[in-house]
C-alpha cells in the first residue's frame, strides 16, 4: 500500500504561483511513476503531468510552459510548481502514484484562483 498526502493549496491571485508538494509513504520502493491530475467544479478530473522515477516528465497540452513536474526519489515527493495562474486553474488538485501493484490517490488539495 502506498499513502499520499498533498499540500500547498490554497488561495491565490491570478497571475501568482503556488507550490504543490505531494509526500508518499508506505511501500514506495515499487513506485514508478508519479502525477498531478486536477478536477474543477463540475468537470471531470484531468491528467495535469507526470514524471517517471528516472525524470521523464510529460505535461497536458494546456499546462505545458506554465506548470513544473518535479521529484525527490529520496524524499518519494513529487512537487508542482504553478506559475501564471488563472482561475480556470482553479480546482482540486490529486497526486496520483503509480507502482506494479495498482494505483493510488491522494485526498486532493483545493487551488482556488481569483481574478
């Protein structure tokens, strides 16, 4: 089993940033890939990027320029760094990790954006 944790929502102007930061626990040792997928009000949840163990990065066509993907392997956290933010940012932002033996969320953190 692997346990997610998210943090760094919160509530930003548009134009700001905000770091996300997602520490995982348990069995991370079979992780591989982890992510940052969102879900707005309303809408269905949605791939924001991803990254590999070893560094391979691939972002949603939407957020590519403007959002980060990054990871600490010895930390097993994956962090998101969220630049130029607007409000159709706006929504709950999940972790997700990816390992052999399944997939695993987060409770998601809540990324509120006014204009």
């Amino acid at each position: 089993q692997v346990q997610l944790v998210e943090s760094g929502g919160g509530l930003v102007q548009a134009g700001g940033s905000l770091r996300l930061s997602c520490a995982a626990s348990g069995s991370t040792g079979n992780i591989n890939t982890m992510g940052w997928y969102r879900q707005a009000p309303g809408k269905q949840r949605v791939l924001v990027a991803t990254i590999t163990r070893g560094g391979i990065s691939n972002y949603a066509d939407s957020m590519k320029g403007r959002f980060t993907i990054s990871r600490d392997n010895a930390k097993n956290t994956v962090y998101l760094q969220m630049n130029s933010l607007e409000p159709e940012d706006t929504a709950v932002y999940y972790c997700r990790a990816e390992s052999r033996f399944g997939g695993y969320w987060g409770k998601g953190t809540l990324v509120t954006v006014s204009s």
